[in-house]
C-alpha cells in the first residue's frame, strides 16, 4: 500500500513542478498545477490514514474526506481553461462547495472531538462512517455532472477548431478525450465496488482501498503520459475563444452575393493555392479573398456542405495525388510531398487520404 502511495504522490509531485518551472504558466496550466499539489496532499492524508501513522497523530483522521471532493470539479476547471472558457471567482466558489460544505460538517461532528475519541471511533468503524458514504455519494454525483460536462466541451471545442483553422494537431484534445473516458470508467467501476462493497458479505474493504488507489495512480500516469505527449498541456499555443469560433451566424448574404463569393473562392483556391500554407486560417484566407471570416464560413458550408478543416485538406489530399501522378516527383517521399501541399502531421495526412481515397498513399503510389 505505501508503495503505491509513493508513486502516486512522486508522480504529482513531479507533475506541479514540471507546470510551475514554466517562465509563463496559463491559466489551464495554473490549474492544473494546484490540482496536482491536491493530489499530492490528498495522497499525503490517504497514507497517514491507511499506516500506523494515524495512531500516532489522530487528528489527521477525516481529513482528506474533503479532499476527494476537489478533484472531479478540478478536471472540470482544467478542461475549461484548456479551451480558454473564463473561470469568474463566483462561479469558482459555487463548485467548491461540496469541499467547504463536507469540511463544515466534519469540523462540527467530528474534527472537535478529542484524539482518543476519534481513534476510538475510527477503530470502531464509526468514525463518520456516515459523512463518509455522503462524501461518496458527492462525489458519483459530480462525476454524473462535470464528466459529462467535461467532454462535451472538448468535442465543442474539436467542432469550432474544424471551423477556422485547417491544422488540427496542435489544438486537438483527443488526449483530453481519452483521459475523460477513461477517467469515467474508472469511477463507473468504483461505483460498481462500492455497491458491491454495501450489498454483499465482502468485507475486505483494504483490498477495495488498494483497487481504488491502484487505478488512480494509473490514471495519473496516463495524465502525465499524454500530457507530456501532447503539447497543449505543456506548451503554449494559440486556443481559440468560444465566442470568437461559434459557428457562423446568418447574416442575410443575398444568395447571388454568396454564390460570387464562392466562385470568387474556387478561383483563388485554384490560382493560388493558398492551402499550401500550413498556417492558413480562416481569418487568413477570407483576407486574401477580402470576404469576412463570416460569410465565408457560411458560403463554404452551404456551397460544399463543409467545414474549414475538410474543405482545406480536400485541397491538399488533391494536390498530393497530384504530385504522386508527377513523374519528376518519383523519387520523393510520400511524407516529403504531403508537407510540401501544407499538411503538419504525417498521421493525420494518412488518415485524410485514405479516408477521402480509399486507400493508403502508399497503395495509391503503387497503382499510379
């Protein structure tokens, strides 16, 4: 048991440094960091509770209950700053009332009460044995709420991203997603412990503690992994405000303007070729056209019936079969000429292609 203790409390350790040994932390990383330094504390709290430790100091009895409180709200404030969604300190506050709320209530049925009669009850099994069921009945209940809320902000944010920019890698939070899920099965699971636990002649409840602390240090092993992985997380980069990437409003362009403004576009995307940059945005190539960024948003997905994102890498998918049927580009590498028509990311040019294609650049190289 205290094996596991250390790594989870050595993993978040290593975790908040890693964020506050920045020059310049973000708002999501400032989160992110005080979270880990809960969870170290928390760990902290868990293994003088779970050692001989408590026998000796009884007053850290009870102590971390408020503490598992703290997390679900924190992966929710995590995900929200990640996007660059305002956090208002009111409305900070409001989530962490479960937190103030529980401590409240242990302070005055059990915090005030002397060391000898806490350890007596804590022996006993009764030591709030009660507030304790009520701190796990929170905390299902704020997986049930911010979970759910947690993840449909990311995919929000993975639909907006496709709406102005045509790389993805770098802002995509498909890492967020699976640490989401994965997030949910784990408490799902301990859920369904739990009623075990209650319902059935089970009572080994330290072997229920280790399953517990065992999956959450897995979980904060694969947040360091994809954390560390994935740049957003460590690495500060361009996240497009909610308000500034809603989809398009209509704005009353007259159908003959728009149908202008989407010839204007296939000239300029055939001329041109401005989806050879990399960095085109939205904002860029409705610049370069001299249409607004909204009503080229909307003549896009009403003439094509597409986002920015696919629209764009159509394009480059096209220009890269182009130059795999070149001769004189025989001798290049497929990844080679994928950059050169402005794709960043090998994996997603594999994906795009095959998926538009049929088949792999590889295969397509080989019939042509």
């Amino acid at each position: 048991m205290e094996v596991l203790f250390f790594i989870g409390i050595v993993i978040c350790f290593f975790l908040a440094l890693l964020i506050f040994s920045k020059r310049k932390p973000t708002k999501s990383d400032t989160i992110f960091g005080v979270w880990q330094i809960i969870l170290v504390i928390n760990f902290l709290l868990l293994y003088a509770r779970h050692s001989e430790l408590i026998q000796k100091y009884p007053h850290f009895i009870g102590v971390d209950t408020g503490f598992t409180l703290l997390h679900i709200p924190f992966i929710f404030f995590y995900t929200s700053t990640l996007i660059n969604r305002s956090l208002k300190k009111s409305r900070f506050l409001l989530h962490l009332l479960p937190f103030i709320g529980m401590n409240i209530i242990m302070f005055v049925t059990f915090f005030l009460l002397t060391g000898n009669e806490k350890l007596q009850l804590y022996n006993q099994q009764l030591s709030g044995e009660k507030l304790f069921s009520l701190a796990d009945m929170i905390l299902y209940l704020q997986c049930l709420v911010y979970l759910p809320l947690s993840y449909s902000l990311v995919k929000k944010h993975s639909k907006n991203i496709k709406a102005k920019y045509s790389n993805i890698d770098k802002r995509n939070l498909l890492w967020m997603e699976i640490i989401l899920i994965s997030v949910s099965v784990f408490f799902g699971l301990s859920f369904v412990f739990h009623i075990y636990y209650i319902l059935s002649d089970f009572n080994d409840f330290e072997f229920l503690s280790k399953i517990s602390i065992l999956g959450f240090c897995l979980l904060q092993v694969a947040l360091a992994f994809f954390g560390i992985r994935y740049l957003p997380v460590f690495v500060e980069s361009e996240m497009p405000s909610y308000g500034k990437v809603s989809k398009y409003k209509k704005t009353g362009l007259d159908s003959s303007v728009a149908k202008k403004h989407f010839e204007t576009l296939l000239d300029y995307m055939k001329n041109e070729k401005p989806y050879l940059d990399a960095d085109l945005t939205l904002d860029s190539l409705a610049s370069q056209v001299n249409i607004s960024s909204n009503h080229l948003s909307q003549v896009i997905n009403q003439f094509t019936h597409k986002n920015f994102y696919t629209y764009v890498n159509e394009y480059r998918i096209e220009e890269v079969v182009s130059l795999l049927n070149d001769p004189s580009k025989s001798k290049y590498s497929i990844l080679g000429l994928a950059y050169d028509a402005g794709f960043k990311s090998k994996s997603v040019f594999n994906a795009l292609f095959k998926k538009i294609k049929g088949m792999t650049p590889s295969e397509f190289r080989k019939l042509n």
